[in-house]
C-alpha cells in the first residue's frame, strides 16, 4: 500500500512527412514548461471502496494512448505531460493529498491542467488542489456525471462515490456544485433530498436529450457568480455504446455531441476560470475497440488545445 509519482512516458505515434509541416498529431506536441498540462492519478481504490468495476488505474495510460495520435488542430498549443500518481492498494487518502498537492503545484506554472483519472475519487484531490493554488476564490464546480456522487463516506473512507459530498465538508459555507447529465435511476431519492438540502443545481440527462443546450442557462450563472471553475467529467454520463469501458455504464446517457458542446460552451464562457479539468472513470478493461478512451481523448484534446 503505498503512492509513488512516475515520470512522464515518451509520446510517441504515427508520423506522416510526407505530408508536410502541418501534419502534427497530438503526441508531436507534448514539451515540458507549455502552457497546458495532464497529470495522471492512476488508483483503483475508490471504485473498489465504491463496490465498483476495478481498472481505472489503467485510465491515464489509455488515455495518453488515444490522445497520442489524434490530429492536432489549426494553432496547435504544446503541452506538458507531469507523468502519474500512482496508488497501489488501499492508499486513497495519501493518494489524494499527493495529487492535491502536484495540482496545486502545477498550477502555479501552467495555466489550464487537464487530470487523467482514476474512478471519480479524483475529483476530492482536483479541488483541494485548486483550494490550495486559490484560497480565497470562489470556485465553482461543474460535474457532467450521471452520478451525483454525494453518498456520505462510509467506515472505509471516502470512495468514488462521495468526492462532492466530502468537498462540502471542507468547506460548506462556499459549496457550489451544478450537476449536468445525471440518470434519475442511478440516485436514491437520499442524494436529491441531499442535492436540495445543499443548493446543488442538476440538470437531467433527458432535458439534454430533448434540448442539447437545456443545461447552458445554469452553466453560464456557475461561471458567472465564481472566480474559478472546476470540471470534472465522468465518461459514464454517456450512453453505453459510446463509453463502454467504464465502471459503472449508462443504458441511456447523454449524446457525446451533447458533451463536446457543453465542454465547448464552457471554454468560451470561463476562459481563464477554466483552469483545471479532469476526466474520470475511464476503466480500459471493459473497453471495446478502445472508443470510451478515444471518446475521453476527444474531450481531452478539445481542453488542451482551446484558446
Ligand atoms: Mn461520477
């Protein structure tokens, strides 16, 4: 049991020079001291303390794989890889301080941070790093999940199922969280009694169906009223056959073009306010043909290379 920080892998992938200067993909990019950033957090703990489907662990490794080769857009930013923290065993708590404390550290050289996850015990680290990098700002945190993830922690801590619930307890006072894409059937009526209690704004997986821009009034008031944003995805708001490989997968779910114009929407609003993201529950083990991880990737790619 125990957390250890890994370097950065070398990016490597498909090279077309026949093509060209202009032909750059994504792991051509990738340079220390660049304006963007991902760090991984390599841990199966929370899910396996949630009673979920183990193989988060290996999420930053299928992501960095499936981002390698993707094209690179008109105005390609750099970017920098801070390698993983790596939990092995039951660390979660260690696990969480170590990536808290890296975040808060790369923050203060990159200007947006994108976190490869680890099940959604990411999202307790991503904010305690944000905190500490910006004490006194009002952060808002904007979850597309079909989870509200707002279960109390149990005897064996906190899981990948409380990271909301145990980020108000730090600080209850400044608790602001908007919860877009959640499954009425994934939530005991517990969670929307807490979610109400607690003045969690949500917005249902079927109002995005039925209108895809139906959660960008309450995205544009979280970005309005806080200094900061923090976004957190998890894969599992999107159908099954979009993202299979993950731990626990939607039977309905949100389209992924949904998603991308939500990400997208929320980059043009927040700009600078946007400074950390991550991308959670990406479980490569019951991946099929790799799509949940190229799926993240496209998510990923959209964070790091928009102005
Ligand atoms: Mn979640």
């Amino acid at each position: 049991m125990s957390v250890t920080r890994t370097q950065a892998p070398e990016w490597t992938g498909r090279l077309d020079p026949e093509d060209g200067s202009d032909a750059i993909r994504l792991h051509q990019l990738v340079t220390p001291d660049a304006k963007r950033a991902v760090i991984g957090f390599a841990c199966d703990a929370g899910v396996k303390r949630n009673k979920g489907r183990v193989g988060a662990k290996d999420g930053p490794a299928a992501l960095r794989q499936a981002l390698a080769n993707l094209a690179a857009p008109q105005n390609a930013l750099a970017f920098s890889d801070l390698g993983d923290v790596v939990v092995t065993g039951d660390a979660l708590e260690a696990g969480q301080d170590t990536l808290a404390n890296a975040i808060a550290d790369a923050l203060s050289l990159h200007d947006r941070l994108v976190v490869l996850g680890g099940g959604h015990e990411t999202a307790f680290a991503s904010y305690q790093g944000l905190r500490k990098r910006y004490p006194d700002a009002r952060i808002g945190i904007l979850n597309l999940d079909a989870h509200l993830d707002l279960r109390l922690p149990g005897e064996a801590g906190g899981s990948s199922g409380t990271p909301f619930a145990q980020i108000r307890a730090l600080d209850p006072e400044r608790f602001d969280y908007l919860c877009v894409g959640y499954a009425e059937e994934a939530n005991t009526q517990a969670l929307f009694k807490r979610a109400q209690d607690w003045g969690v704004g949500l917005v249902r997986d079927h109002d995005l169906i039925s209108d895809p821009l139906a959660a960008n009034r309450a995205i544009s008031e979280l970005i309005a009223r806080n200094d900061r944003v923090y976004l957190t995805i998890d894969i599992d708001v999107l159908s099954h056959c979009q993202a299979p490989g993950v731990s626990a997968p939607a039977a309905r779910g949100v389209p992924l073009a949904t998603i991308e114009q939500i990400v997208g929407f929320v980059i043009a609003k927040a700009g600078d306010r946007l400074a950390l993201a991550d991308l959670v529950e990406l479980c490569p083990a019951y991946d099929q043909d790799g799509v949940t991880a190229k799926t993240a990737a496209l998510l990923a790619r959209r964070l790091l290379m928009s102005v």
